[in-house]
C-alpha cells in the first residue's frame, strides 16, 4: 500500500463521521495481523463489521464504500504475506519511540497496534483455545503477552507484576527495563505468533486432506452444525483437528 492509500484509509478510519470504537489505521494493522494468523481461515464477512465496532461505517457513497472496502483488502493482503512469511519486520508505520514510557501513550503507533491485535487476539479466543495445548500453549502465551503489552500501561504492568515477582521486591530489575525488554521481543515475537497460527492452519489442512473428510475451506461455517448430524458445530466435530 503506497502512501497516498494509506493517508486516505487513515483519514478515513480517523474521521469523527465515523462510528465511536471505529479501529484507527494501527489498530486495524494489529487486528488483520490477527485475523491473518488464526488457526482457522476467517472470512471477510466476518471480521469486516468488527472495524466499525458492528455499526454502519457511514461511507459517502457507493465509491467511496469500494474504494475504502479495497484499501482494507489490499492491507490484509500484505498482512497476511507478511505472515505467511513469518516476518520479522514491524508493521509498515509502526515504530518505538526512544523513550519507553511513550509507547504506551494513546497516539503511539505501537500502542495502537497492539490494541488492534489484542481485540483481534480476544475475539478469536475460542478459535485458538481448540488448539493449544501443553508446550504449544506456554509458547502462544508468551507471544500474545509481548505483543499486546504496551496496549496500555495499566496492562503492561499488570504482566510485570506477575513476572519474577522475587527478583522485583529486590528491586533488581525495574517496569522500565521490562519494558525494554519487550521491545526487544516485539519483531521476534511477531514471527513466532505467525509461525504458530499458520502451522496449525497447515496442519488442519493436512488432515482434512487425508482423512476424506469434508475441509473447512468448502461452504461449511465453522459454527454452523455438523453435516454429519451429531448436533454439534462443525468445528467441534468432523471440522476439528485430531490431538
């Protein structure tokens, strides 16, 4: 996405026509970098209300509804290459500011971002609940604490508070330097929440090839009923992975 479209989304998105809880451009980084790892593919029509906060996004008309609608798309697009990548790189705008403390401040680019993956994170937390376990889920953890810790500084030293709670009351190791140590996790982070979500996704589709079973790419919803008629969802029956 060149500069000019991201200008233009990023008025867009900032407008105060739009609804209250409409995501800002970071924030819509960090959340399609969610919706782009997930275990399980999910479609436009889903998490597209969620940028509005599932109002209408009031566009002016028909034209300017196609080219704002493309724009989202086409930053999906990089997103989701970045993933399938497992970059490394920070997202294209985003960048930390020298002095720690800043970064959870409101305007930062990085805080945003991680606000964005965080809502993208939460409303995916059943998704990802399906498939983590033991070692799996320490190491998820562990990415989703880095990645969404300068959300805010109240949640930030929330996760330091639960950290080495010992090395702390010895006064060894301060909130500011855990920060800058987060900050340094932050890219290998990115990759390993990639990495995680996509081989998951890989493996699903592996097994849905093999077993003769319907995959979850053809028209079932993942949390429409079961064709086979157990009654449950589909993701919690013949669409779910063997552990």
């Amino acid at each position: 996405m060149n500069k000019a479209d991201t200008r233009l989304l990023k008025e867009f998105l900032e407008s105060p026509a739009r609804p209250g809880g409409t995501l800002k451009f970071h924030e819509l980084q960090g959340f399609l970098f969610a919706i782009a790892c997930s275990p399980e593919t999910i479609a436009p029509s889903e998490w597209l209300p969620i940028i509005g906060n599932d109002e209408d996004m009031k566009f002016g008309d028909q034209n300017e509804a196609q080219e704002i609608l493309g724009l989202i798309m086409t930053l999906y697009n990089e997103t989701n290459t970045g993933v399938l990548e497992r970059s490394n790189s920070m997202p294209a705008g985003c960048a930390f500011h020298e002095d720690i403390s800043e970064n959870f401040e409101d305007g930062s680019s990085v805080s945003q971002w991680s606000r964005g993956f965080a809502a993208g994170h939460d409303w995916l937390a059943e998704t990802w609940e399906e498939y983590l376990f033991g070692e799996l889920d320490e190491e998820c953890g562990a990415t989703l604490m880095v990645l969404s810790f300068f959300s805010t500084r109240q949640l930030g030293e929330a996760y330091f508070s639960d950290m080495q709670p010992g090395k702390r009351q010895r006064g060894d190791e301060p909130f500011e330097e855990f920060a800058k140590t987060m900050r340094k996790m932050f890219p290998d982070a990115l990759a390993s929440y990639a990495h995680i979500g996509r081989s998951i996704f890989e493996a699903i589709l592996e097994f849905d090839s093999g077993s003769g079973k319907r995959a979850a790419s053809e028209k079932i919803g993942r949390n429409e009923p079961c064709p086979c008629g157990s009654g449950k969802k589909y993701k919690k029956c013949c669409g779910g992975p063997v552990h």
